[in-house]
C-alpha cells in the first residue's frame, strides 16, 4: 500500500490532515510532517525525512505539501542520496482534499502513480458554487 506524507509549515494542520483522511480510509500509512523542530511554524527537512522513511513501503510514498516553501524544502531533499532512487512522489494539490483523494485510492491498492493522480485531481473539485 502507498505510504502518504503530509507536509505543512503547521504540526496541528498536518496532524489533522492525517487524522481526517485516516477517518475516511482507516488501513493507511499516514504521516504528517509539521512545522520546525523546535515547535515554531515552518518546514523542516529532518521532520520530512523522518516521515518518508517511516511511511515508505516497496509500494512508495505520495508527499503532499501546502505552500511553496515546504514544496521546495521536499524537492531539494528528495534531490539527495537517501531517497533519490526511490519510488516518491510530489502531489500537487490541496493538502487536505489531496490528502483525502490519495488515502483512499492508497486504500484500494491502487499503484502509486494511481494514488497521484487521484490525490491531483482533487484540485479541479474544489471550487465554491
């Protein structure tokens, strides 16, 4: 199953983008990956390494983040050795909805790339009426 890490500037919107997308597809492997070491807001490149490591699966991992920074804070550290080979991938859509998309596509079995591309189509479903 497709591991999923949730990749925010906030520990408390990472936490709970976990935890409502764990309340729609309850067997994933969910992990988010919030604010600074040091319990400021921010990104951290150690919390989002961590993550990955304990989310990922011979089936990889989909990384969604919510702003530019965190965006480029996982680019740059998916460009170094430890996880340069692997089988992850870099959503891009709204974290939580994408989140939601991606945990029960990952639910399903689906393949990863599955997993993206449901967790992206979320972007175009989620205008106001």
């Amino acid at each position: 199953m497709v591991g999923i890490v949730i990749v925010s500037h906030s520990a408390k919107l990472a936490e709970a983008t976990c935890e409502i997308t764990q309340a729609m597809a309850r067997n994933i492997k969910i992990i988010p990956a919030g604010g600074m070491d040091n319990g400021l807001f921010g990104t951290s490149q150690k919390k989002i390494a961590k993550a990955i490591d304990e989310a990922y699966s011979e089936d990889g991992v989909v990384v969604i983040c919510d702003l530019g920074s965190s965006v480029n804070a996982t680019r740059e550290l998916l460009e170094t050795k430890p996880y340069k080979n692997k089988l992850i991938r870099l959503g891009d859509c709204p974290i939580v909805e994408g989140a939601i998309a991606a945990g029960v596509a990952s639910s399903c079995a689906l393949p990863i790339d599955e997993v993206l591309k449901h967790a992206e189509i979320s972007k175009n479903t989620t205008s106001l009426m």
